[in-house]
C-alpha cells in the first residue's frame, strides 16, 4: 500500500504537470485544461495522506517487532555476554537500541521511495531536450551519491565509536567519584576528559564536512542540470522539450533531497546495529526444554542416587587459552554439606555456575537426579539446582523489596507468600529492616538497592533463593562474606535448618 500511493502521487504530479504544459504551451488554455490540472493536484492530497499512513503503519508493526526481538534476545544472553563490559558500555548499547529503530525505519522508507522518484526522473530526463547529455549527468550524480553515502558512513563509524566511549567514560568516571577524589590530584581531574574532547571534536569536523557533502547534491544537481540544457537551447529546441527536460531536472533534485536524508538516517541505523547486533542474535538462544514428565514416569526417582553429579566438568573461558576448571568430578547426596575452599581465581565460581546451569560445560557432564540439562530442561533444572551468584553479580532490581525477594517464586505473589517471606526475613534477621520502611513489602529499595547496606542485600539475596519451591541443591557463593559475626551465625544457622543438600563457596 506504501508503494503503490507513492506511485499514484507521483503519476499524479506527473499528470498534472503534463496537463498544464500541453495547454500553456499549446496556446489553447482552455477551462477544461484547467480543471483536469487541479483535478490532478487534488489527486495527489489522499494519495500523500495514504502513503504516510501506510508509512506510519509499517514504523510502529516494524518497530514492534523489533523491539520485542530485542527484549527476547536481552532476556536470553549468555550469563558472560557482557560480563567484561562496564557500566558506561551496556548504557551505550542501551541508547543505540533506543535509536535503531526509528532510524533504520525512517532511512529505509525514505531511501527506498526515493529509487521510485529517481527512476521517474531519470525516464523524464530521456525523453527532454537534453536526453542524453541529462542521463549521462544524471547517472555521475548518482555514482557522487554512493561515494558520498560511504564517506559518511565512515565519518559517522568513527563519530559514533568516538561519542560511545565518552558515554562509558563518563559513566565509569561517575561510578567511581569518590575513589577519584579520594586518591587522584584534583590537578589531573581534566587530562584524559580533555583528551577525549579533543577527539571527539575531530571526529565531529570529519563527520560534519561528509554530511554537508552529501546535504549539497540537490543543489549541485539543479545547476549542473540547467547548464546542460544550455546546448539544447542554443540549438533552439522546442518550448515543449524545454520544459519536459526542466521538469525532470526539478524532479531529480527533489529525489536527490530525499535520497541524502535516506541514506543518513541508514547509515546511523547501520552503525546504531552494530552494538545492539549480539541483543538481536541472542533471540535465537534456545534453552533446552526438556521432557521432565515423560522421563520420570518412565524411571521414577531413586532415594540411592546422588541429587548432584559432576563428572570430568571442564570449562575455558573464550578469551583464555587454558581452560579454567579440568577434570572436576562430585558426587552430592540428600543432606551432604560441602564446604569449597580455593583461592582467589581458581574456578570456584565457574563451577557454581556450571553447577547451577548458568553456563554449558566444554566437556564433561552434570545431572540433577541422574538427568543432564538437555533431559530435565533448564527452567526444571534452576528450579531444583539454587545459585546465590557471589555480591557484585547479583541484584536487587528496581522494584519492591517484595518483589525482590519473592523472584524465584513468582509474581504477583499467591496467598501466603508474603506471610512466609516475612518469617523467613524475620529469621535472617531482616524484620528490623522491613519494620523501618513505610511501605513494608511495597517499599521500592531502589536499583541495585541502594537503601539497603551491604549486609542486608546480603541477606536479601538468601531470602530469594529460600523462597524457592522445589530446590534439591543450594548453592551459595560467598554468601556470608559481607555478613558480620553475629549476623554470620544467624544466617548460616537458618541455611543449615532449611537447606536439602548444600554446596558453600568460601575463601581459606
């Protein structure tokens, strides 16, 4: 529909500017030449409205559609996608995202109805005075169009990685104020920040004169083309001829205006693309889903099996050359309580994820009641298997303490699930905490929760995974950590009453 009311407006100009020449030029302009022209002219206001109503329709499907492919692929990345990435780089990706879409849109529209306005004008340039001397200009101004659409795509390429790594210096620099003003001489507050600038602002004269270069074809065009009409009119050729090839210069020019604003607003798309690419890839991440029904009816549980088993667990990191963890082999029954000692970067972590199915082993083999990931499904497998990521990667997110701690449960919470969080925070010592907030559970704790101290995000943490139904396994990585002594015995107490079988992740 997009396409077909862009051609109906532009036969419609066409027509009527074939209907006024042939009566202007004729000498017979008669009352019915007249309104056969307006008639034209008020052809093209439905065919203008329907053609961005079609154009609006096809954004918002479009931008939809991709918006949603983005939130899956976001809720489907690897656990380490990101993971070496700071703050200021995530916040980057995040507005490009934000940007893709209208752009890649708005350039494609433009871009894309604007080949019709070339075709239309190239086969109006043919049939004027100067036919082929218009063609041949015509056809250079279109290659100068190209060569300047890929000028200004690697302009804006190095604009844009340029102003991206502002944004994640900007936003690392702030993270980390108060270590800055703690220990760097505020005399060399502005070195770095003043280099960046400085590049930045290169970067932006190279960009601005590769847009002015593109902005500038239209009007190089209109001159160009009526000094080719120069020779035809020495030659003295017909009023009539004249004037077709004039029409087509000015419609040439009206599609070079709107191809140059196409093909800016592709090139800030295709560069917007760039780091939102792995969010769009990452929707086609399949979890295994698992058969859990089938095979438990066909091999009930066995109480002598162990509820966790690793056996020959490997992993390497992509960035690494030797693999991280080698060889790993576990047996967990029903009640064991396993304390993992090790040091600092020795895959303690790596293993709690593997464990725990955050991340897929490059050799070797864990199951859950004798059932590997792909068998029991990695929804039924986090369900039974319980991570407690270490503090600085895991989080309390913007909403309710509520919400927060029922995550692992569900949400809205059913009847009696808030009653059973508050005993359990009463038995983490968290009562306290939730007696001082006003609005009780209601209370927004603020993103990475702010209000709360290191210590009771802690034991927030442990009352989410406590909350979860079904768990075979805990395991808690450093939990305990930022806890002082008495609120260590107090919480390592409740674990110890609660846990099925637990997995503990500590230093020496």
């Amino acid at each position: 529909m997009l396409l077909a009311a862009h051609a109906a407006r532009l036969a419609a100009v066409l027509g009527a500017w074939t209907l006024l020449g042939r009566g202007a030029l004729g000498g017979t302009l008669e009352p019915g030449w007249l309104l056969a022209w307006a008639l034209a002219l008020a052809t093209t206001i439905p065919a203008s409205a329907a053609s961005s109503w079609a154009a609006g329709r096809v954004a918002i499907t479009v931008g939809r559609l991709l918006a949603e492919r983005l939130l899956a692929g976001a809720s489907r990345l690897a656990p380490d996608a990101f993971r070496r990435e700071g703050a200021g780089g995530v916040l980057a990706r995040v507005l490009e995202s934000s940007a893709v879409g209208s752009l890649l849109l708005g350039g494609s529209i433009a871009a894309g109805l604007s080949v019709l306005d070339l075709a239309l004008a190239g086969w109006v340039l043919a049939q004027g005075a100067a036919g082929a001397l218009h063609v041949l200009s015509y056809l250079a101004f279109v290659a100068v169009a190209a060569i300047a659409a890929r000028t200004l795509y690697v302009r804006l390429r190095a604009w844009t990685e340029r102003r991206l790594a502002m944004t994640h210096d900007l936003v690392e620099r702030m993270v980390g104020h108060r270590t800055r003003l703690a220990q760097e001489p505020p005399a060399q507050w502005h070195e770095e920040e003043d280099a960046f600038v400085e590049g930045y602002l290169a970067e932006s004269r190279g960009f601005d004169r590769a847009l002015l270069g593109l902005s500038l074809l239209p009007r190089a065009w209109m001159l160009v083309g009526v000094l080719a009409l120069a020779p035809a009119f020495v030659a003295g050729s017909d009023a009539t001829s004249m004037a077709i090839a004039l029409g087509g210069v000015l419609l040439a020019s009206q599609a070079f205006g709107a191809l140059s604003g196409g093909l800016e607003r592709l090139a800030h798309a295709a560069i917007a693309l760039a780091p939102v690419r792995p969010l769009f890839e990452a929707a086609r991440r399949e979890e295994p889903a698992g058969a859990l029904d089938v095979l438990l009816a066909a091999a009930p549980p066995d109480p002598e099996r162990p509820v966790l088993e690793a056996r020959e667990l490997g992993y390497r990191y992509a960035e690494r050359a030797e693999p991280i963890l080698r060889g790993c082999t576990l047996r967990l029954a029903a009640g064991d309580r396993v304390l993992l000692e090790g040091a600092s970067g020795s895959g303690k972590s790596t293993l709690a994820a593997l464990l725990g199915g955050l991340r897929e082993p490059t050799h070797g083999l864990a199951l859950v009641d004798g059932l590997d990931p792909r068998s029991l499904g990695a929804e039924a497998w986090r369900a039974r298997v319980v991570t407690v990521p270490q503090f600085h990667e895991n989080h309390v997110l913007s909403a309710s303490f509520g919400f927060n701690g029922l995550m692992g449960r569900g949400w809205p919470p059913e009847p009696g699930d808030l009653e059973a969080l508050r005993e359990v925070c009463d038995a983490l010592g968290l009562g306290s905490v939730l007696d001082r907030m006003p609005a009780g559970f209601e209370q927004v704790v603020g993103e990475q929760g702010w209000q709360l101290s290191h210590g009771e995000r802690s034991r927030l943490f442990l009352a989410r995974a406590l909350m979860q139904e079904g768990t075979r396994v805990w395991i808690l990585d450093e939990s305990f950590a930022a806890l002082d002594p008495v609120n260590l015995e107090r919480c390592l107490r409740v674990v110890l009453e609660r846990a099925p079988s637990l997995i503990v992740i500590a230093h020496p």
